[in-house]
C-alpha cells in the first residue's frame, strides 16, 4: 500500500471505529483526524467534505461485509446452509463478547441518516441490495442442492433473513443480551429452514 | 377529560407527531410547545424534564399499538393467525399512504437511545415486551385452534416476528418502498405460517 492509501485508509478506519459508536452526526472530522494521528489537510485531499468522508466509510463498512460473506461461502465442508449461519453465528459471537455494544453500522447509518440525506438513504439501499445479492447466492445454491425446500424463493427468503437480522440487532440494543439474534439464528435456521429439509 | 389533562394530551400528542418526524435529539421542548400553544411554565407542571417527557411519550406511544393490539385480537370473525396479519396489513397500509415516512416511532427511538441513555432503555425494553406478550397471546390462542403448527413455540416465535417487523421498517427506509413490509408479510403468514397449517 502507497503512503497516500496507507493514510486515506487509516482516516477511513478510525472514522469506521468512532462513527459506529457515537453515530455519524455526532462525530466531527476533527475528532477522526486526532484519533488517526493525521493533519487537517490531508483529509481534504482524500475527500471533498464529511458527506464524502460518510459515503466512502459506506463502502469501507460494505467490503467488510462482502470479505466475510466470500469468506463463509467458501467453507466447502459444509452445506450451504450451514455456511450461510455461521455467517451470522460469527457475529453473534463478537456481539455477546462486546457487550452488545454497537450492532451493525450499516443499520445504524440507515436509522441515522436515511430520512435526511438522500445520497447516504441511494447509497446504503445500494450496498443492502449487494448483501442480499450475496445472501440470495447461499440460497441459491443450497436450492440446487436441494437443502432448501422448494417452497421457498431464495432472493424473497434473502430479503427477510437480512430484514430479520437487522430487526434482531435492534432488538440486541434494547434488551442489551444477544437473545434477539439467538432468537433469529433458532427460528430461521433451525424451524423454518432445517426442519423443511426433511419433508 | 379535565382541562390539566387536556394539556397535558395535548403537549404529548404534539411531541408524539414532531418527535416521530425528527427524533428525539433534534426537537427542543420550545418547538413542541409552540406547535401546542402552550405556555412554557404549563410544561414543568407535567413533566420533570425533557427526558421525563420522552418516558411518558414511550407510554402514549405504547398505549396507541396496544389499543389496536386489542382491536385486532378481537375480530371474532377472523382466525387468530388472521388477525394478527390485519394488524400488521393496516401499518403497510398506512405507511404507504405516507409514502414510507417514519416508521415505528419505539424503533426509532431505541436506536436514537438505547446506547446513551440507561433509563430510555429499560423503559423500551418494558413495552417492547409488553408488545411481544399481545402478540404471544394472538399465537398461543391459534396454537390451541390448531391453526399453528406445534412446532412453533407461541412465545419464541412472537419474539422473531416482532423483530422481523422492526428490521423490515428499518429496510423501509432506506428503500423508500413498502415491499420490505409486503416481503414480511409473504414470508411469515403465507410461506412460513400458512403453509404448515396444511401438514
């Protein structure tokens, strides 16, 4: 990685760290560039404003997500549907070990900001239609493998199982325990799912 | 009602439309008020604080889904299974009309809140269980008629779709369209549900 990368990427790391636990509005580029270590100009070279700044951290947050969707898909010793779960089980995990604390950033940017900015409310639509694109492509293929029953359309079951997910992290903020996605993970993966297997 | 009462309603009603639209950090106590018409000094008489206000907007909110909890619940015409789904269809409903403007107003709150302040939380916490034993009780009556299959658990399965709920209002938002709620609808009460009354 060039220096220039290496300091664009260690603005957009610290800016990823601080807005996912204070929120968008509340975080000032100020405080992003202290805590990076990194002078007030360079920022303006690397982005044209905050709403710039907002916008990169979107796709920052986004590869993320599709690295560890890639990551799981990739797991070929199990099913697909199995791959796919402990998808979320990952994550089910980091949460009850932070406490709950924080949920998923691109929910909280989506509660935050869709209402208000309308280039944050297209871009993050468009980042949630590729998750559920990556989501689909585990149903898909645990379609063709006959896991899943028929029943079931794999981009309108895609499109529930990350609506769910993010309605069970909400749920994980109000109650602070991890129950609401233990909750998601039993129902989805062992009632609806699995048992429909065995018909 | 006594005219302390009508004030007090009043102000809440207001408070309720206002903080619904622009959350709870961005509305000032003055702004409610003047939209009320009423007098500064007339709020301290009812409410400790401003976050002693928020508290009692979380009950005026709640006693609003409660009563048409209850109005469902009692559509004796219907199967329970069915009236539950109409509680739900006439929030699509209206959301459409609304073209998709905010949502549930406890989500919102909760995540505006949950992380920041303690007492929010507990309290939203309280009425979202609260919210969940109504719909608990709409499952475990059609749990005995037979309509739900006895591989649903009425109570872990009114926790799922109460967050199942939430995340397709959030997705709501960002998409600007009603068909995060209409794919709930499809998945839980004909894919997920209905079907297994046919076992």
């Amino acid at each position: 990685m060039k220096k220039g990368e290496q300091t664009k990427n260690n603005i957009l790391q610290t800016g990823a760290r601080i807005i996912h636990q204070s929120g968008y509005n509340s975080t000032g580029i100020q405080e992003v560039l202290k805590s990076a270590g990194v002078p007030k100009g360079s920022f303006y070279f690397y982005f044209r404003n905050k709403q710039d700044f907002g916008l990169q951290l979107i796709d920052y947050y986004a590869d993320f997500f599709y690295s560890r969707l890639d990551y799981y898909l990739d797991l070929k010793q199990e099913t697909f549907l199995n791959r796919l779960r402990l998808f979320f089980a990952e994550f089910i995990q980091e949460l009850e070990n932070n406490k709950c604390q924080g949920g998923c950033p691109l929910g909280n940017l989506s509660q935050e900001m869709a209402d208000i900015d309308e280039d944050f409310r297209e871009k993050l639509n468009q980042i949630f239609l590729q998750i559920r694109g990556k989501i689909e492509y585990f149903l898909q293929e645990s379609s063709k493998n006959k896991e899943l029953s028929p029943e079931y359309d794999p981009g309108e079951l895609a499109h529930f199982i990350l609506n769910s997910w993010q309605g069970a992290l909400l749920q994980m903020k109000v109650s602070k325990t991890v129950e609401p996605l233990k909750n998601f993970d039993r129902l989805i993966f062992e009632t609806i799912l699995n048992s429909r297997r065995q018909k």
